[in-house]
C-alpha cells in the first residue's frame, strides 16, 4: 500500500494508464504487490540463473565497497544464490495460485533479437495493446542494442559458485519454463 501510494504521489500531476513496474525484488511479495494494484498482469523475462547471478553479485559487491572495504564475495554469493532462489520459488506459487491467464512469459534471447515484437506480443498474450507505447519502445530499443553501452564482467567462481550448482538451485525453474543455458 505504501509503494501505491509513492507512485500516486510522484505522478500526481501526470497520472498513468498503466504503471510499468521492473525489478525482480518485487519477486519476493508478488501477494502484497498484487494487493494494493488488484488488477495487474505479470510479464516474466525467462533466462538462465547461471547466466544472471554473477552479475547480481557483482553489482551488489560494487555498490558495497563504496562504504566497506569488506570482502565478502563468498559470502555474498550464498546469501544471493539463497535469495534469488527463494524469490523464483514464491513467484512460481504465486503464479500457481493466481492462475497463468495474469502472465505473458518473454525468453531474454528473445528480447534482445526483437524487443518491440516481444513486448507487443507478451502485451497481446495479457489482453493488452502496446498502441502509441509502441513508438517509445521502438526508440528504446534502437538507441540500446545489446552491448552498445559496454558488458558488464563477471564471473560466478568470483562469488564461490559454479553453474552447476546455481542450476540445481533453480532446477524447477530451469524445467517448468524450459530456460535454456
């Protein structure tokens, strides 16, 4: 209730049709999310864990080392391996218990090959229309191209994991949505 709020006072002189939330936190309270916006549909970018994680912690040991010049990295990398695989755990049952006709599934090979033709279509799977949307996401998407503004380097071994074992976390993951590697 108190993040509805926040966007409602933010926007208050340009109020939304439709507000477009994106951060896989949200993951970790899709109930409470769903309770204060009743009417909202999921769309769910799908990509390979082992692919993700080293760059997650890789960015949170960034930001860390700009107050502390602890060095964590094993640590970190079993905090957030255990987080993110608690968060796709809860969203699964969410989904589960809200039912499939509230969510529009993007492959990420498929948003970076053709964002605009991804998002119309996950926008159509939702009962949705991306109309005058369309323009904004199609100059979003020429001025981003993959790796256009550089590649983030990492690596899981940094963090003390191997994809193997960031798989066996996410293996239902992996197996319900056919991620691919």
């Amino acid at each position: 209730a108190f993040h509805r709020r926040v966007l409602q006072l933010l926007q208050w002189h340009c109020p939304p049709r439709f507000w477009h939330l994106k951060t896989p936190v949200h993951m970790l309270a899709l109930d409470d999310l769903r309770a204060a916006y009743p009417g909202a549909k999921f769309i769910w970018t799908h990509r390979d864990p082992a692919a993700v994680l080293g760059s997650v912690c890789s960015l949170i040991a960034y930001t860390r080392s700009w107050v502390s010049d602890r060095d964590d990295a094993d640590e970190l990398g079993r905090e957030q391996l255990g987080l993110w695989a608690e968060a796709i755990r809860r969203a699964m049952d969410f989904r589960d218990r809200l039912g499939e006709e509230w969510f529009a599934d993007i492959g990420f090979a498929s948003l970076q090959s053709d964002p605009v033709a991804a998002v119309a279509d996950a926008y159509q799977r939702l009962g949705l229309h991306l109309g005058e949307g369309r323009g904004p996401v199609e100059e979003w998407a020429r001025a981003h191209p993959p790796g256009a503004h550089g590649v983030h380097e990492f690596a899981l071994d940094e963090f003390g994991l191997e994809v193997s074992t960031v798989r066996h976390a996410f293996a239902a993951y992996l197996d319900r949505f056919a991620v691919s590697e």
